[in-house]
C-alpha cells in the first residue's frame, strides 16, 4: 500500500458490492467502441418513427381516392377518409388537423360528384360523417396543444425546482475545480431523492452527496431540508463531525412531521467531505454512502472506504456513537469523486452491476467535468439508458501548484 492510501476493507475491494453479487465485466477502457450509445441510437429510431408515423393522413387520403377511383361507384372508402383526420390530431398543429379535414371533405365531395351519386341518402350520410369527424378532430387537435402546453408548464416548474434545490455549483470554489451532474432515473423528472451541495466557509470548502429514502415530493422535502441544514451547518460549525450531528438533528425533527411509513423508516445515506484551505488533505464522514474514490493525477484510484461503518443520517434513535471524520491525502492535480448508488445500481442486460472503481482505474481526467461525463455516458451504455435509480455525481480537483 503506497503512503497515504487509506486501507480498502471487503466491501471496497469488491467495488461496492454485497458478498453474492454480480461481478461486473471489464471497463470499456479510453476508446469508446464504434456502436453508438443505446439511448442516442434509440432517440434517433424513435424520430424515424415518428416522421413515419406523420405521413400517414396524406397516405390514407391518397390510398381512399385511389380506391374510389378504382371501384364501383357503390363501393365507399369512407373508414379511411374518417381515419385521417383522427390520426392528424395529435400530431399536427390545429391549421394542420383542419386542412387534413378539409381535404377529406373536399376529395369525398369531388369522388361523389364525379361518380354522380352526390344525392344518394348513403352518399349525403357518408359526407355528414365525414365532416362531423373532421370537426371532432379539431377539438381532439385543441385539447392535445392544451395538455403539451401543462406538461411544459410543469417542466418548467420542475427546472425552476431543481434550480432553486440543487443548484449548480461554481465552477472554481476555495480554490478548487468543481463539476456536478444529476440524471433522473424517469423520464421527464428532474428532481428526485438524490442531492449534492457545496459551501465554501472559513474551515473549507464542505460538501455532501446523498440519497434520500423514497421517491416523489416527500423525498424532495426531505432533499430540502437537508441541503438548508447543511449549508447553515457548513457555515457554522467548527468540525465537519458537528455538521454530520446537525443534519441528524434537522432529519429527526423533520421525521416529526412526516406520516406512516416514512415516519418511522425516513432515512439520508450521506457522504460529507472537508477540503481545508491550503492543506492538500481532505476529510470524510461517511454516513451509509458508498466510498468515494480519489484518483490521483498518474491514474491510480483509491476507494475511500469508512474503517468504522455508520448508521444513516436520520436512523440516530438505533444507536448513538460519535461521527469519526478520516482525514486522506489530497495531492495537487487529484479528483475526488462522490456519487449515489444509482452509479453502482447499474445493470446491464446480463444483470451485471456497473463499477465505477473497475472502470475508471488507471484513466486520467483533466477538468472534473470530463470525469462526470465519462462516468455519465458509461452508466447509460451499461443500463442500455434504462436506469434503475437516479444519478448524483459530485467532482471536485485540487489543481497543480503550477495551475494555481
């Protein structure tokens, strides 16, 4: 063990995995492979389709006339002409949903003419039917612009969320390169039970991931109060230990409000570290989180495992022990990762979980940012962009002394 490694136990040897786990394949290593990524490959299909799927009301208009055309003159394609408009409703603009209409009633008028049985009483009720479909599908068009309009009114209520709880932190902090990412696990969420927060304060620059217990508003209350406690505590208290006991305090006060099941199980794994101003060592207080890994500039990783493992933040009533804070080396042009375990929940199509320790050993990141999108890309390759569990990446790089 080289000096200032901090001793691996089984649990970080195995990349975060539980005895019987999976053993993840080999990492893709620097050179991406020539197949695109399952999620850019399965956006682009569904563009194809959905270009194909636009197509169909002129298609069937045409397919109707060519029938007509071609039949009896008492033979009707009336299911087809009815079949356009409907299909153009919610996938054109209403201008484009009523030229659809018009142009089936203008083509079933003109066929009954040219055919000469404009006034037969099965003529004039396929004309009716015709039109009072086409009307429908205005109205359908109508409703469908109403409801894209609310989703993109809550999309952009849930950015403004985001925004307002987890905001992105400044690039450059205490003197130190910082990049944060996080990916929701549904779609069209932008906010879930994972967090990261970083606060600059007179001790150092303190900052924290962790994941909430659940899913939906309570656990973004929950994200609230956590980030709110932290960023006072990080401020305000002289130990990083004190931070972990204050937002214990602040979970436990706020499991007095919640109702049911939450109220006894609500729980925070979290992972908080301190990087003193101008010392090159950082400090870890791990509360049930996955380790986090230090990669030193020459490419060789190190997994932060806790020697003494720690209940959650929030589940204090189970035992009561003091908050160990262990201090690591932090040279010059070294990147801490932290993450939540939707990184290491990651399975592939043969139930292998993704390990990030396996992966990104021996690799070398200039920016933090590069880091981040790395280990983004490779988690929505090895799911197949089908992941599990949301996704918070924190990075942060202590730059050079020539880079200062």
């Amino acid at each position: 063990m080289r000096p200032g490694d901090v001793e691996e136990g089984p649990y970080a040897r195995a990349g975060g995995r539980l005895p019987g786990d999976p053993v993840p394949d080999p990492g893709l290593g620097d050179t991406p492979p020539p197949a695109p990524p399952a999620p850019a490959a399965r956006r682009r299909w569904l563009s194809h389709d959905h270009a194909l799927v636009r197509l169909l009301p002129p298609v069937l208009i045409a397919v109707a006339v060519v029938y007509d055309l071609v039949t009896p003159r008492y033979f009707t394609a009336g299911p087809l002409y009815t079949a356009a408009p409907l299909v153009a409703a919610p996938l054109y603009s209403r201008r484009g949903t009523l030229l659809t209409g018009l142009a089936v009633v203008a083509a079933v008028v003109g066929l009954q003419f040219g055919k000469g049985v404009a006034h037969y009483i099965d003529s004039v009720t396929e004309l009716v039917t015709i039109t009072t479909v086409a009307g429908l599908a205005v109205l359908v068009n109508s409703l469908v612009r109403r409801t894209d309009e609310r989703l993109a009114s809550a999309r952009e209520i849930a950015e403004a969320a985001q925004r307002a709880v987890l905001p992105e932190p400044a690039e450059r902090l205490g003197g130190f390169e910082i990049a944060a990412c996080y990916e929701a696990a549904q779609a069209d969420a932008f906010i879930g039970g994972d967090l990261y927060a970083v606060q600059d304060s007179p001790r150092g620059v303190r900052m924290i991931v962790g994941d909430v217990r659940g899913k939906g508003m309570g656990a973004v209350a929950a994200v609230a109060v956590v980030i709110g406690a932290f960023r006072e505590a990080a401020e305000q208290e002289t130990t990083l230990e004190a931070v972990a006991q204050r937002l214990e305090r602040a979970l436990a006060r706020e499991g007095t409000r919640r109702e049911g099941l939450d109220a006894f199980e609500g729980f925070t794994t979290a992972v908080l570290v301190e990087l003193p101003h101008g010392d090159g060592v950082a400090r870890v207080v791990n509360r049930g989180h996955p380790p986090p890994l230090l990669l030193d500039a020459d490419g060789r990783l190190s997994a932060l495992a806790a020697r003494e493992t720690a209940l959650p933040l929030g589940m204090g009533e189970l035992g009561v022990w003091p908050d160990r804070a262990e201090e690591v080396p932090f040279p010059g042009g070294a990147t801490l990762l932290l993450y939540t375990d939707g990184v290491t929940e990651a399975r592939n199509a043969r139930g292998e979980f993704y390990d990030p320790a396996v992966r990104l050993a021996g690799r070398r990141f200039r920016r933090p940012g590069d880091l981040l999108d790395v280990v983004a890309e490779e988690v929505r390759r090895h799911s197949g962009g089908g992941m599990a569990d949301d996704m918070a990446l924190l990075a942060v790089r202590r730059p050079d002394h020539h880079e200062q």
